[in-house]
C-alpha cells in the first residue's frame, strides 16, 4: 500500500531540487524540437503571436520559442533558476511566479507552453489560471522529453540511473483532461541530445530523483551507468547522439476566459 503523506513529501522535495543546480541544468538539459513546438501552436484559433512559458526553469523551451520569433514572457517560482535564464536570455521579460498564481492580467496571451514541468503543478487551480490568462481561441501545451526505450542500449541505461525515490513519475503516459478545455490531443516528435559519456551522465544527474537521492546511492547508479556506457561500441568512443522522444499534448481553451 503506499503511503500517501510519504508520496506528497517526496514530491514536494523533487519539485524543489533544482534551483542549487541551475547552472548544470542550463548547460546539461536538452532541448526542444521545433516541429513539436509548431505543433503545439497549430492547435490555437488563431496565429500565436504572444507566449507564456510557464514554469520556465533556464530557459530552455523559452530559447526555442524565441527562435520561432514569438514574444515570449517567462515565468519561473525559482529565483536561481530565473536568474539563470536571464543570463542567458536578456531580452526575455521573467517574473517570479507560479502556475496556480499567474502573474499576467486575464486574456494577455495566446498560448501557454508548460517544458517538463506539468507533473509539479496542482492541476485544477493552476488550468484554472492557464484558462485566465489565454485569449479566446488560445492553447495550452504541455512537454515531456524522455529517454526512447524503443532503443535497447537505451532501455538498459534508463534502467541503470534509477534509485530509491525514481518511482511515481511516468510523464510520457500521462492522460490529461481539464475543465474549459477542448480535449487534450497527443502527438510524439523524435529527438536527440548530443551527448558524450561525461555530459550524459552529467544531464541525469540534474533529474529531481538523482538530486535527492543519498550520495552513495547516486554515486552508485552514476557508477553502473557510467561502466555500462563505456562497454557500448557508440557511446564508449566519444561524441554521440542520445535518443529520445518529445511527447505533447495541447487543448485549445473552450469557455470565454473570466477577467479579474
């Protein structure tokens, strides 16, 4: 039987991992294809101009859709985290905020893109605000980039890197419905990392459950990862693309938004 006050506070303290590590998930976390991210924006009423990314982290789906040329506002409960994107992205407005607290007035964007961040939010207060602050006719897209276990090297790697708190999060299979949103559609984008064996092993050390795990389990799960990537003949012999899969899911706002 699992014991729910045990599971709340093992999910309260992954959501709150990331900020000591903000530089390293900068630099080590992938990005995001931009055919998954026009996708996302197909499923507005009208051409997306104006983008929230909320729980926006470093920055890394902001980055790409800037590079899409759309006005971007970003926002982000960590000041580390925050800091660490505005360093990289200065002419991003990001203000401190939460997804069940937008700090935007109501109807000011015509799209919201949530980047590996869903699974931390309280769903039906933070819809509720996603709904508030859309436009008419806007979207709300979610992002999961995970491991492409239809590789087997890459099924056993996955396999290697878990510890004592890997359990409960399956962002790739989550169903999702919200009230004021059309059904939710679901498509999955092939990507890669470029990665080598020190900068893989880098990128899943910045996963929540590796950053609260106990050092000699990390340390233990590192070392059987590492010893594992190094008896492989691509990754064992220098730079190499790490296969994954960008799930989306995306919902076009059904009721007239209700302005505070």
């Amino acid at each position: 039987m699992t014991d729910r006050s045990t599971d709340a506070e093992l999910h309260a303290r992954r959501a709150s991992s990331f900020g000591d590590q903000a530089a390293a998930y900068a630099r080590h976390r992938p990005d995001y294809p931009a055919d998954a991210l026009e996708w996302g924006m197909a499923g507005a009423a009208h051409p997306v101009r104006e983008v929230l990314d909320l729980a926006a982290g470093t920055g890394k789906l902001t980055e790409g859709l800037t590079d899409l040329r759309r006005a971007v506002t970003a926002v982000e409960p960590d000041g580390e985290m925050r800091a660490e994107l505005s360093r990289l992205l200065p002419d991003v407005p990001a203000l401190p905020g939460k997804a069940e607290d937008i700090p935007l007035p109501a109807g000011s964007v015509d799209a919201v893109f949530v980047g590996q961040a869903l699974h931390w939010f309280d769903l039906e207060p933070a819809f509720a605000e996603i709904r508030r602050v859309l436009r008419p006719g806007g979207v709300v897209v979610a992002l999961w980039n995970h491991d492409d276990d239809s590789v087997p090297w890459v099924l056993g790697f996955s396999r290697l890197i878990r510890t004592g708190v890997s359990r409960g999060f399956a962002e790739e299979t989550q169903t999702l419905a919200a009230d004021g949103f059309s059904p939710f559609e679901q498509r999955r984008f092939p990507h890669a990392h470029r990665r080598t064996i020190d900068s893989l092993l880098a990128t899943v050390a910045t996963h929540s459950h590796l950053l609260i795990a106990e050092p000699d389990d990390r340390a233990e799960a590192l070392g059987r990862a590492r010893a594992y990537l190094e008896s492989l003949p691509g990754p064992g012999e220098g730079e190499f693309d790490y296969p994954l899969v960008t799930t989306v899911f995306r919902a076009r706002v059904a009721t007239k938004i209700t302005r505070r």
